[in-house]
C-alpha cells in the first residue's frame, strides 16, 4: 500500500513520525521515551579492551586477533572493531558451563603455546587454516555427547558476535530497523549483502 | 478511593479478559478489569521495542543466570534477552509437576496477548462435532453456526490479514489482506497442486497483524518484533485493541496487582456475589462485589481459582459438582516437522521481515482420509534464504570467508505441525495443599502426559512434511522431533469445559458455570476439544458471544 511504501529508507525516528501522521495525528505518549532510551543504549554499546570476567586483557587481546583472523578487515571492518574478543569473553563467562570453558581456556592455552600472537597476520591464517580442517573433521564424526573442538566454539561465537554488532549488522550486511513494507518477490543480483533480523 | 462495587468483574487481562472488558462496557457496564501482575502502558512500556540486535550484552542469547532463576522458562525458546521481563517468574509462582508439565504464563496487564504467536484460525464442524462423533469427551454444546457471527465479529476489530480459501476444514472470515507467501513459498505452493489430489496446500499463515490502518492502529511496519510489543499497534493485543475500546467507554476501571483468592459464593441465592482480592504488594485483602463475573485468567488460573472457591458448599471447588472441574487438561503438541533446501531461486529474495509464514491446513482423517490415530494437525512454516549461521558448520576462515557469510544463502523451507491432543479424564490439575506461594496459596498440581493417539499422530507430523516437500522438489530434506512435554504448546485447554450435561461439564452453551449462572469462563478452560488449529481467536470470539448473552440475560434479571 503506498502509505507504507514511503516507509521505506528512513530511518526509526522519522518512521515513527510518519506512522503518528498516518495515524491522523495521533501522538503517541511515550514515543519521546522510546527513543531516548535506545539512544542511551547505543552510547552503552561501546565495550572497553579491559578485563572481562576471568579473562585478562592478554587473553580478550588473544580473542580479538583470532577473530579478526576469521573476520578480517575486507572491504568493511573486521571482528577486532566490532569488539568481538571482549564480546567472546562475555558470552564464555556468562553462558558457557563449565566444561564449555574448560575446553574454551585449554583452546587458549593451545593458541598462545603455539605462538599465535607472535605470528605474523599470513602465518596466523594459515594456522586457522589448518585448525578449521582439524576442527571440522572432528566435528563432523565426533561421537554423540562428545565436547565440541574449542575452534568450533571460537568460530561460532565470532560469526555470532561480528553479525549481530552495529557493524556487522549495518556495513557487513544491510539492517533497517523498521522495513515498513513486505516484498515477496524481488531479483536479488550477486553480490547485494544479507538484510540484518531484528534482535 | 476506589468503588468496591461494579456490574461485572472481569479476572484476568489477557486475551479473553481484554474482550470481556471491552464488550462489557460498550454494553453500558461499569467493570472492574483485575490483573494480578503489573500495568503495562501500550508503546510507553516497550522498552526494547525499537533496540538493535548489538544492543543486547548477549545479543539475546540467555546466561546461565537467568536459567538459574527460571528453571521452568528455559525448557523452551521463552527464556531469552530481550522480553525476559514478560515472563512469570518461576521462583515467585510455584506449582508442582506430577508429570512434566511446561507453564509459560505472562503475569501483567495484557497477559500473553503481548507476547502471542498472533496465528488465527477459525475452528470448523470437523472440530465441534468430533467428540460427539467418536464418543470421545464430552459433546461440544455448540456447532459452527453458533460462533461463525462472532468469529465475524472479533475478526473485524483484531484486525487478522489472511486469504479466502474455501476450506471447509478451515472457514474463511473476515480477513484484512494477506501477507502473501515469498517466492520460495509461492514456488512450492505451486508444485504441490500437482501432487496430493490438491490436498495439501499452502496458504498465507492468518495472522493478527495489520495490513490497513485500523482506528489508532497503523498497519504492520514488517520489523517482525512482535513479542518486544508494538509501537505502531501492528499485532492484536489488549494494549492495542482491545483495552482502548473499553476505556474509552469511561466504564472501565483496571486494577493491576490484584490476585483474586476466591470468587465469592451466596449459597442461598445460588449467585456468585463478587471477588476476593489480595493486593500483590500491600498484601491487603479486598472484596469487590458485582453482579456478574467473568473469569479469564487463562486455562490453569482460572481453574485454579475455580477449585479455591466455594469449598464450603462444594470440597472440590465452584463448579465441582460435575467430574470435569480440573479434568481433560490439553495443549496442541509441536515441535516434529521437517525442512528443505530449494533450488533455482538464487536470482530472487525478499524485501521486509513478513512476521508469519504459510499454514499447511489439516488434512489428515478427512475427506475419505483414515489413519491409525484420531483427529489431525496442521503445519506453520516458512521459506527464507539462509543467513550468517549457515558459515559456522562450513570450512573456511578469512576475508573471503567473511565477504561470503555476509550474503543470503541458499533457500530453505521447512514446516513444523501443531498436533490435537485428545481429552483424557486422567490429566488433572488439583490443589497441592502441602506447597504454598508467597501469597499462601496453596499452589496448583499439574498431572498430564501425552497420550498414545498423539504419540501416532507425531510419526505423521514429521514424516509427512518431508513426503509434503520432497514431492515439491525440495533437496537435502530432514526431519525433526524436537521432542513434547504438555504446555510447551503454550495453548492449555481443557479443565473447565464447555458441555450440555452438567454431570459431565462445567459449563453450558454460553460459558455459564453450571453451579453459578452469573459466572462465566471464557479462556482455554472451556474447550471440550483443542481441534488443530490455534485456539485465541477461538477464545475471542467464545467470550463476546457470552459478554452478549450475559448482559442480555442481565436485562431480563436472569443472574
């Protein structure tokens, strides 16, 4: 319908305004309040390069150079600017059990006896490289119940972290918080990136 | 100060309650609407409504500490980030489980309307006449003709966008357009005309959100964030919808933080004369006195209720003079189905996040259909392109890698049926009097295990889907059973139904409580069958089609 179609590339702010117009002047109490609110959580989103939980600076600082090893910088910005190795701290502290983040810490402790911060950025992918063989033939014909490779777990939760961050969602793939129309059916051409979900 | 006397008392705010209220008072009713949680203020209270994925510390994942504190919730998807705060919390609400038993409950103005799936369907005779078909249960007291004016009706105000099939099993309505199926759909959809005799067919799912404007309502926005609530009153809820009818009439006064204790009994007049309130943070006690009472608590409150009220006449509760009080409690069992890749679609996707997918309606044990098991079930689905997730079982790391995962992948497609359960006597809740809540309550006993009819009708579920979509063409199908414990369907029915025998029913034809005709029970507690198809536009329209009656028979002082 054309009233929703011009919905379409604004943003959250003017969506609302159009919408409150739509509704023939309707004004939404609280409307002020909901965007005040989302705007004191972008300035939260921030995260700092300090300790998380029981991971120390060195170890966020090992999480970000393996992350942006998976997710490097291309033509939009890799997993260390999109905070992914504080994001990876959180997530083991706060969701993982306990044997999780025992087989988490030893992949860690693997990571650094190898050197891996000492590599250059050609010799760190090349030793994922070689881990993400190792880890998807593992995880390919691991027994039922048996732990999950540490790898599979700091890939996971780097893909989750990259594409769900501000620049993930909104440089690496396209995110508009209210759409405002439904298309069932359009071309797609090679190379348009994904559109974002909502959270 | 507020008045302790009103024409009609309504328990509960939810889907049912927020149709009680709404056409109690535009009938020129004075109602006290009583929720036993916090207020909610449509738009205003979305806190997270317009949040960003990134805006979330676990990006909605949920932490080992909110599955310490909700040991029930985290069974299942409810348990998450980003509308925790709409959840009963399991600590503060105890019940004993017999049996496994999942209760998801949302204790605050607007109940689950908030937070629904939105999915509406008309019931049809297949549905009314089964019991009294297979002798099974207890004989639906009314027939399709009966509620067909007020699924007209509820449909109308709702606002549910859907498409005019001409199913017998699945009556059309009163339908604002269609989110229409996306092309991975519309191609299957297609394809399986030719295959079934035309049985099986995928429609648009039937929704409670907008396509049109409705009064104070602007049509769906496509953000797909229902359950964050609404800011453009896109989905039906009572904050949307319903609870704006009924306080513009000037006759409705709410009262969150009211837990009703007992509906108050005159054994004499053979009337409920009003209701107990015990205010859930002062934790003083208040009787409100009305003339009618409609209670909408949901399927295991207000049963609960029932059984807590009365017992000077009746030990076993307000409308325990039939076997059926507490008895027969159903869900619709889920969670079996299948998906698929589909191939030569590559060069085309979609626009806007559509927040429903396709129905598959029952055809399983009609038309000529016979089947080991009773009854059907029906698939929700839906076709998409893959995204990001597809990357974490692949090979790969680097800025290829990377470039690659941030475009849509394949398409899929993939259904998963919603089952009937059949009433069985022996799944019974009943007042636990060794166990009591903060409030001292003595909490509810849940006692229900899934039957063996539904234990057949799952090899169907899962294993017709994937017949469904390898027929279309769809590759690399597989199916699923996620497993069911009763509950996770969130659709409780049942234990306090509906009959036209009052040894062997709560109610009668109108949602009258046989013992106490000027109470009325309106939620999922009076369906003497769970059918396939969701149930709340079901409760909808069974609540105004006894709102009416109810004042009608004010009018002519029969309560």
């Amino acid at each position: 319908m054309p009233e929703a179609r011009q919905v379409q590339g604004i943003d959250r702010r003017e969506a609302i305004r159009r919408v409150t117009a739509l509704l023939g002047g309707v004004v939404f109490v609280g409307t002020t309040d909901l965007l005040t609110a989302v705007e004191h959580a972008h300035a939260r989103a921030a995260t700092s390069h300090a300790q998380v939980g029981a991971f120390t600076a060195q170890d966020v600082a090992l999480l970000d150079e393996v992350a942006d090893t998976i997710l490097p910088e291309t033509k939009t910005p890799g997993a260390k600017a999109a905070h992914v190795g504080p994001f990876m701290a959180l997530m083991v502290t706060d969701t993982y059990d306990d044997k999780q983040q025992g087989v988490f810490r030893d992949g860690m402790r693997k990571l650094n006896d190898a050197g891996f911060m000492t590599k250059t950025p050609a010799q760190r992918l090349a030793f994922l490289e070689q881990l993400d063989r190792e880890q998807k033939a593992y995880m390919d014909t691991r027994p039922q119940g048996a732990p999950a490779h540490y790898f599979r777990l700091m890939k996971e939760l780097t893909l989750f972290g990259y594409f769900t961050s501000e620049i993930g969602c909104t440089q690496a793939m396209r995110y508009r918080e209210t759409p405002g129309r439904f298309d069932p059916c359009m071309p797609y051409t090679p190379g348009e990136t994904a559109w974002a979900g909502h959270a | 100060m507020q008045a302790q006397s009103y024409d009609a008392i309504v328990v509960g705010s939810g889907i049912s309650g927020g149709w009680a209220a709404k056409e109690l008072t535009e009938k020129g009713l004075r109602v006290l609407l009583l929720e036993r949680g916090k207020n909610i203020e449509h738009i205003k209270d979305y806190p997270n409504a317009t949040k960003a994925p990134w805006d979330y510390p676990h990006r909605g994942r949920r932490t080992k500490a909110m599955e310490a504190a909700y040991p029930v919730l985290k069974r299942d998807y409810p348990l998450n980030e980003t509308n925790l705060d709409w959840w009963a919390s399991d600590q503060e609400s105890p019940y004993t489980e017999v049996k496994r038993f999942d209760w998801y409950r949302g204790y605050h103005v607007g109940g689950r309307s908030l937070m629904w799936g939105r999915q509406s369907y008309r019931w049809s005779d297949f549905d009314f006449e089964a019991n009294a078909r297979e002798g099974l249960g207890t004989d639906w007291p009314i027939r399709y003709a009966d509620i067909a004016p007020w699924y007209d009706y509820v449909e109308r105000h709702a606002g549910i966008s859907g498409s005019q099939e001409g199913m017998a099993q699945l009556p059309d309505g009163q339908f604002q357009p269609a989110m229409p199926l996306n092309c991975g759909e519309e191609l299957i959809a297609g394809r399986l005309k030719q295959h079934f005799d035309g049985r099986r067919r995928i429609i648009p799912g039937r929704t409670a959100n907008l396509t049109q404007p409705l009064p104070g309502r602007a049509p769906c926005q496509y953000r797909n964030a229902c359950w964050l609530g609404c800011p453009f009153g896109g989905y039906f809820s009572t904050q949307s919808s319903t609870l704006p009818a009924a306080m513009a009439t000037g006759r409705l006064t709410l009262r969150p933080f009211a837990i009703v204790t007992e509906v108050l009994y005159d054994r004499d007049k053979k009337r409920a004369t009003g209701v107990r309130v015990l205010d859930a943070m002062t934790e003083q006690t208040t009787d409100y006195t009305a003339r009618m009472i409609f209670l909408c608590a949901s399927t295991l409150n207000s049963t609960w209720l029932l059984l807590r009220s009365a017992t000077n006449v009746w030990p076993g509760g307000l409308g325990s003079s039939s076997d059926a009080l507490g008895h027969n409690l159903m869900d619709h069992h889920f969670r079996a189905g299948a998906s698929g890749r589909i191939e030569g679609l590559d060069d085309k996707t979609f626009y806007g996040r559509r927040p429903t997918g396709f129905y598959i309606p029952r055809y399983r044990n009609l038309f000529g259909d016979k089947r080991e098991y009773l009854r059907g079930f029906g698939y929700q689905g839906g076709a998409s392109r893959s995204g990001w997730s597809r990357a974490v079982a692949e090979l790969g790391v680097g800025g290829a890698f990377k470039d690659a995962a941030a475009l849509p992948g394949p398409w899929t497609i993939g259904g998963t049926a919603f089952g009937e359960m059949l009433p069985n006597p022996a799944n019974k809740v009943s007042i636990d009097p060794t166990k009591k809540d903060k409030w001292g309550l003595p909490v509810l006993a849940i006692d229900c295990a899934t039957g063996e009819n539904e234990w057949l009708m799952r090899k169907d579920m899962m294993n017709d889907m994937a017949e469904t979509l390898e027929a279309a063409g769809v590759k690399d199908v597989r199916t699923y059973d996620g497993g069911y414990w009763p509950g996770m369907g969130i659709h409780e029915m049942g234990t306090a139904r509906m009959g036209r025998d009052p040894k062997t029913s709560v109610l009668n034809s109108h949602n009258q409580v046989w013992d106490a005709p000027n109470v009325f029970v309106t939620d999922g507690s009076c369906m003497a069958s769970t059918a396939c198809p969701n149930p709340s536009l079901t409760y909808m329209a069974l609540t105004a089609r006894a709102a009416d009656f109810a004042v009608s028979e004010l009018k002519r002082n029969n309560l």
